[in-house]
C-alpha cells in the first residue's frame, strides 16, 4: 500500500485517504475494512487551527506513507508521535532508520518543506497521532515570553526545520489514553484538547530547555548525512566516535557537523553517543541476562568503576541495584 500527500493548512488526512482507498468515513472515522486489515484512523478537531489525527490499525500489506514537502510557504507546524512497538521505519533521505517509541526519532517537529517517507510492515500495530496547529495559535497556547532559538524557529514558521526528540514514559501513557479514549463522551473534545494540550507542553518542554544556537536550514543532502553519522554512531556502542573519520565518511566540514548534529537531535554527538551508550546498558541489565562486569565489558568500559559512576549519572542507582529492580 502506498499513500502520498502534500501537508497544508487545509488537508484533510482522513478525507484523502478515504477517497485514495474507496474507504467511508462515518463521524470523522474511518474503519480499515478487513480485506486491509483492522482498525481505524480518526481525526479529532480541537478549532479552526488546531486538529489531530490519530492511526490506530493493522495492515495486510506494507504500508507507505510518503509525505511530499510543500514548497509554498504556510503556517502549519506538525508534530508526529509515535509509538509503534514494532519497528517502523523513517526515510528524509536515502537510507530507512529505525522508529519506535523507543528511539530518538519517536517525536519529529518538521517543517512541512521538508519530504519523509515512513514504511510500516504488514501485520503489526501500527500506532501513531499527527497534531497539527497553526504557529499563531502555537504561539498564543505556549506563552513563552523568552523562546530559546529552537522554539523560536518553529514559532515563526521558518523554512529547513527539523527536531526530533525521543518519547518519554509520560508521553506514551499520554498517547495511549488518547488512542483509548472512549468515542461516546459527552465531553469527549474537551478530553482531547487537554491531552492534545499537555503534548505540546512535553514537547516544547524539551525543546526549550535546548541550547541557544543559530537556526542552519536544513537541505535534503544534510538530512541524509546526518542519518549516515546517527548511524555510525550506533553501531558498535563499544568504540566511542570519531569526529573527524564521522565527518569525513558523511563528506560534511566537522565545525557544520557538529552545529547540524546538536541542532537536529539535541546534543552533541557525544553525549548522544554516552546516552545510547547508558540506555544500551540499562536494557542489557534488566533484560539481556548479561552481569554488571558483562554489561560493561560489551560496551568499551575497561573500567568497571568509571562504568559504574557514569551509569548513576544517568539513572540515579547503581548498576547492580538497577538490575536487581531496586
């Protein structure tokens, strides 16, 4: 299945796919008919500038979802929550990455000049929420009297924008009592405002406490080569980057790299490197079998002390009382 569209301030998601498909919509809902799959898609209007659209379903077939960025400037800001269990995929360039709750690109903000690609294999739940608002409405609902560079560009609707964020605990509770809120609430668009309402905080939460930096558009080629660096970096957690071989690899300068790197995702590339490092960890420890010493060993530390101080940092305990549920 494939499904291609052009964001703006007036496209209907629902009404598209409805047409593209031969699907009916009955009260803003549609139901995927069994010879798709199951579920539905449903979108929620919160205001004349302010609406989300929430995927709840299971596919028979792949599914991709191409996203086509509109050149003619507007004043929609979206942002795309998602928690697949299952690994869905994103693609802004040439390579597919990997996107689940559990990564760093569970929440993305772009500019809707942008193009995406996501690719859903058959048969898993697929479970996602697109919130869509216009900037001065953004604007008006945050309040902020002092936006950092980040928000800011968001805010004034500036062209090149891309931040991702991962999803927190909070957040996917969030996301799930929206997915299963019951449709037969007398005072069910007031829930929805809230919950939509409290998204927004969490997520301009974050993005504000970013540093200040100058805004770099971003072009289609630094999309791809920043995935190519994220990717590098995740591939042996147990050897710490390199910036100057990352940069080389990626064909970027490393003064932009790292500007790029820091502005996309948040932090430098190190400490990206060291907090994939710690939550590769804590999985292993809870999950994997594997003892503290192990643990430690798979990931580069040869000092298991230096491991030990560096995981607290992180998760407030140490990694044997972690790892025994304490």
């Amino acid at each position: 299945m494939f499904f291609e569209f052009v964001p703006h301030p007036h496209f209907d998601f629902v009404a598209s796919f409805a047409k593209k498909f031969n699907v009916p919509v009955q009260d803003d809902r549609l139901l995927i008919p069994p010879m798709m799959g199951s579920g539905s898609i449903r979108r929620v209007s919160l205001g004349t500038d302010f609406k989300l659209v929430v995927h709840r379903y299971t596919l028979l077939q792949d599914f991709i979802l191409n996203r086509v960025g509109n050149d003619a400037p507007n004043d929609l800001v979206s942002i795309i929550f998602h928690s697949n269990e299952a690994p869905a995929s994103v693609t802004t360039g040439e390579h597919p990455d990997p996107l689940s709750r559990n990564s760093a690109f569970a929440i993305q903000v772009a500019s809707t000049d942008l193009n995406s690609q996501i690719r859903f294999p058959a048969n898993t739940d697929i479970y996602f929420m697109v919130l869509g608002i216009m900037k001065d409405t953004l604007k008006e609902l945050l309040g902020i009297a002092h936006p950092n560079s980040v928000v800011q560009t968001i805010l004034d609707g500036a062209p090149g924008f891309l931040f991702y964020e991962s999803m927190s605990p909070v957040v996917h509770k969030l996301l799930k009592q929206v997915t299963d809120a019951r449709e037969d609430n007398e005072l069910g668009q007031f829930y929805y405002r809230i919950k939509a309402q409290e998204l927004l905080y969490l997520v301009f939460e974050k993005l504000q406490q970013r540093e200040t930096q100058q805004h770099n558009p971003i072009h289609k080629d630094d999309i791809e080569k920043l995935f190519l660096i994220r990717t590098a970096i995740l591939s042996d957690l147990a050897v710490p980057p390199e910036l100057p071989q990352l940069a080389k690899m990626a064909g970027f300068g490393e003064t932009k790299m790292k500007e790029l790197f820091k502005q996309v995702f948040g932090d430098s590339i190190y400490n990206y490197y060291q907090k994939a490092r710690m939550d590769e960890a804590a999985f292993l420890l809870k999950h994997g079998g594997f003892s503290v010493s192990e643990v430690g060993y798979r990931l580069g530390f040869a000092n298991l002390s230096h491991f030990s101080r560096l995981f607290e940092r992180y998760y407030g305990l140490k990694p044997k009382k972690y790892s025994s549920g304490g």
